[in-house]
C-alpha cells in the first residue's frame, strides 16, 4: 500500500472520530464500543480485525456519559 492511500485511510478516520465526538458517541454509558465500531465498519464496508476492536478497548478507556 503506498502512502497516499494509508493517509487517506488515517484522515478518513480521525474525520469519523471527529464527528462521532460532536454527535456525543463517546459520552454515553451504552455498549459504546459496539456502537462505534457499528460506525467504522459500516462506513468502511468492511469489518474491523478483531485484534483492532480488543486494542482499541485496552488501550482506551470505554466511553462514558458526563
């Protein structure tokens, strides 16, 4: 894969992050993960690897409600 096309996947996916911030995805106490992965994969068309959903869930805290 050469650099373009892994920038665009990275920017397409900080914009995803950053509309699911303003629409207050990571505020809620739901399943958010489910919720937000439910998100990435159905804009992508593709399912995220299982070992991306379990980093992710390690290596950040579980969105929350303020």
């Amino acid at each position: 894969m050469d650099n373009n096309s892994e920038r665009t996947r990275k920017e397409i996916l900080d914009e995803m992050v950053e509309t699911n911030q303003k629409l207050g995805l990571y505020d809620e106490p739901y399943d958010g993960w489910d919720l937000i992965f439910a998100e990435i994969e159905g804009s992508l068309h593709s399912e995220l690897p299982i070992r991306v959903k379990n980093w992710l869930r390690n290596k950040f805290y579980s969105p929350v409600k303020k």
